[in-house]
C-alpha cells in the first residue's frame, strides 16, 4: 500500500542490485517495481533508480462561523448552533468529544463568542455540512434555517457571516369610551389614568368629543417575552363642581409572547362590557321673573332661596309645610339670588330631588307672595313638577316659558296697585279675607255709632 516501506539490497560497490527482493541491473532501463498492492515503488531509468514517495493526502478542514446583526453588522455573541451532516438521509450530529452520533440530545451546542461572535469547528472530515441555529442572541429572531458550508480544502478555513433581525419592540394603546349625561360632551374634558400593579402610572389618557379615550402607547420588548401585566384604569376626578364623576376602576390584562414570524405579540384582557366611564352633569333651574298682567315686562331686583329636602331627614309629608320647623328635611342650598335685568335668576350644580324654592324679596312696586313651590327635579331631564306649598292654586304664580328663552318658567308677581292676593297660594288668602271683613265690619259700626249720635231724640 501506499507509504509501505522499501527494502533496497546493495552490492559491495554500494550499487543496488535488488528492491523489496527483485533484482534489478542497469541494463533494465525502464523497469518499474510495484508494491504489494500494485502501486509504482520505483522505476529504473538512465541507469538510475527513480523512488516514489508517497504523501498522505490531507483530508480534514475547519470552518468558521460569524453572527451579526442583520441591521448594523454588528458581531452578536450568545446564539447556539448544532452541527450534522447527512448520511443517506440520516443526520449525524457532532458531539462534545468529536465524534458523530444520531441523537440530537447529544449534538454539542457551538456557542457565538462575547468579543468576536464567532464559532469555529477544525479538522472535520471533509463533507458537506449544515449548521442550525437553535438559540438566537438575546433580542433577536431565531433562524432555523440549515446554513450550508462544504469542507474540502485543508489549506483554507471556511468562513460565512449569518445575521439575526432584532425583535422589534412593540407598543400598546388600550381603549376605552366616556359619556357625558346632561351636557355636550367636548375634546379633553376629562382625564384617566393608567397604573401597574406597583402603583406607578405607565399611560394616561383624555376624551375625545365622540365619546373615545385616547392612550398614550405602553412599550413592550424582548424582554416583556412570557410575562402578563396587571394594570388599573381610573378617570382623574376633576375639579368641576357641576360633575359627577365616575369613580369606576377597571382592570386590564396584557400578556406579552413570540409570535411564529419572530414578531412581538400583546393579548390584552379587557373586563366584560370593556372599559367605559359614565360621567353625569349636574343640573340647573332657570327662571324669569315678569309682572303678571304684561309678561313681557320682566323685573329686577327679586331675591329667592332654594332648599332641597334631605331624605335622609325626611319621614312624612308633613315634613314639608314649614320650613322654620326644625324638624323639617329642608336644608338650604343657596340664598339670596337676585333676578337681573332682564329678569332672569337661577341655581346651578343641583342634583336630582325635590326642592322648595321662596321668594324672599319682591321687586320694588311689587307684591312679596306668601306661598312656596315645591319642585320635583331631575338633573338630566330638568323640572318635572312645581306645586304651590299648601295651596294647587299657588301653581297660578309660575308659567311654563317659550322654548329657547333662557328660562324654563316665568315667576309672575302682581305690583301692588293690582295685588288682589298672593298668586303662590297659602294662609295669606285667607288673612286678606279676614282682614277685609273686618275692615269692612268696623266701618259699619262706625257708621253707626256716628248716626246715633246725630240723631236727636223726638219730642225734646
């Protein structure tokens, strides 16, 4: 075989004269001497013997491998490769101790290096080989794709560069809707609020006028990879008197995970019905105050209370013929409220409930009514109901007004060259009735007395 030793035999002269045992002269020019294997040994030529040395051919190789980033360039350490190659379709997997075997449990992971990300595999048998990537750097999409490298050159190293895409970091915006009873909702009147399971405020948000909640983004990486955040959603409670601000907390789920393409997936839990915050305006009576005989002519200057029963205190009907009555369920919501020019006086940021409203002051040149209203409120839908304190024929002193005039009702008061009796309703009708009787019976009996006194008597 090749590389099998020669035996050369010399004659005394120092001349050969025999090789592995067959004698050869110089007058056998052209004679070649084969081994056992039939491999040329030497051949005699020019009265020469000519030797052939057999090298061993070199038949492993080595190859290296670099990972960057598919974006930058940059060398990325920490991804992990197998190694195998194929045998009649059967993959043999390079091990830990340089040997082939068939259970992939025993590949050995070849891992990129920290400073060059590099991986390097020599004196490999010539073969055409496949590296697969079975852990991606940190923050980047794992390639399982088979990388080719064909060893067949011992002289030269096989060099490739294979690059990863980063994980793309994704952004979530939670969605929510805002309502507004009672008033036109409008761009950022409200504000919410987004907390983590810390406390800590990751996203805020304001309304848009069709009712939408806008988010500000939360960010998620790599890193987010597996986990599920907690978060609460809450409105900020604002400063409006006249609100009533929904102080509903929600809760929200969203869970981070490695979608198949390599991407960044959010599954966001929202609560049943999802998130949505109802707000409600409270509401406002408006009046008008006019002279009862010409309702165009609107008065300045009368003043009103308002109080608003307290159900809590409230236990019988009773409750609401006296107001000085201590016992009574009214409490006092606003005092004093003069009408203007043009007449009109309100009272604003009042919830739903029944209310008594008195006239504490007339106009000049008017009459002050005895009577009270007691007022049926919703603060959505406005007045429901007005009925004159201790009298239905009170409910004469209030009139509905035109839609669109500033007001919901006009207060009417007579001036008091036209006072016939209090338009309210209450006791005062009847102490007018009794007063003017008695007016009525003492001038008779003065009338009477004075006849009698100028009378004379007959026959003096």
């Amino acid at each position: 075989m090749a590389g099998e030793p020669i035996t050369l035999k010399l004659d005394s002269s120092g001349y050969i004269i025999a090789v592995n045992g067959q004698t050869i002269s110089a007058n056998d020019d052209g004679t070649v001497i084969y081994d056992t294997e039939g491999n040329k040994l030497c051949w005699i030529s020019g009265n020469r013997l000519w030797l052939i040395i057999y090298n061993e051919e070199a038949t492993t190789g080595s190859f290296t491998v670099t990972k960057t980033d598919a974006s930058t360039g940059s060398v990325l350490p920490g991804a992990e490769f197998i190694l195998y190659y194929l045998d009649n379709g059967t993959k043999y997997y390079y091990t830990a101790s340089g040997t082939w075997d068939t259970d992939v449990s025993n590949a050995k992971p070849l891992t990129t290096d920290d400073a060059s990300g590099e991986i390097s595999v020599t004196d490999i048998p010539y073969n055409t080989y496949y590296l697969q990537e079975t852990k991606a750097p940190a923050g980047y999409i794992l390639d399982q794709t088979p990388i080719v490298i064909e060893v067949k050159d011992s002289t030269a190293t096989v060099k490739k560069t294979i690059s990863n895409a980063p994980i793309k970091p994704i952004v979530v915006t939670l969605e929510g809707t805002k309502t507004l009873t009672g008033k036109t909702l409008g761009d950022n009147m409200f504000s919410f609020t987004v907390k983590n399971s810390a406390g800590t405020e990751v996203a805020a948000g304001t309304n848009k006028a069709d009712g939408t909640i806008e988010f500000t983004p939360i960010p998620y990486t790599y890193l987010d990879i597996g986990q599920t955040y907690t978060y609460t959603v809450k409105e900020v409670t604002g400063t409006d008197s006249g609100i009533i601000y929904d102080e509903t907390s929600y809760t929200v789920t969203v869970t981070i995970s490695l979608g198949s393409n390599g991407e960044l997936q959010a599954d966001i839990g929202y609560p049943t019905g999802g998130i949505v915050f109802n707000n409600t305006s409270k509401g406002s009576m408006n009046f008008q105050k006019v002279d009862a005989k010409d309702t165009t002519k609107t008065l300045e200057g009368a003043e009103f209370s308002l109080y608003k029963c307290d159900d809590a205190t409230h236990s019988t009907a009773s409750d609401h013929d006296d107001l000085a009555d201590p016992g009574t369920c009214w409490q006092l919501v606003e005092a004093d409220v003069g009408s203007d020019s043009d007449g009109y006086f309100g009272f604003d940021d009042l919830l739903s409930g029944t209310y008594l409203l008195v006239e504490t002051t007339a106009p000049n040149g008017y009459q002050l009514p005895e009577g009270r209203w007691i007022i049926t409120f919703d603060m959505t839908d406005g007045i429901q109901s007005i009925v004159a304190s201790g009298s239905t024929s009170g409910t004469l002193a209030m009139k509905q007004a035109a839609a669109g005039s500033g007001a919901d009702y006009l207060v009417l008061n007579l001036s008091v060259e036209n006072y016939e009796m209090p338009m309210a309703g209450s006791t005062g009708v009847y102490r007018l009735m009794v007063g003017g009787c008695l007016l009525i019976a003492c001038s008779l009996m003065g009338a009477g007395m004075l006849w009698k006194r100028k009378r004379k008597p007959s026959g003096s």
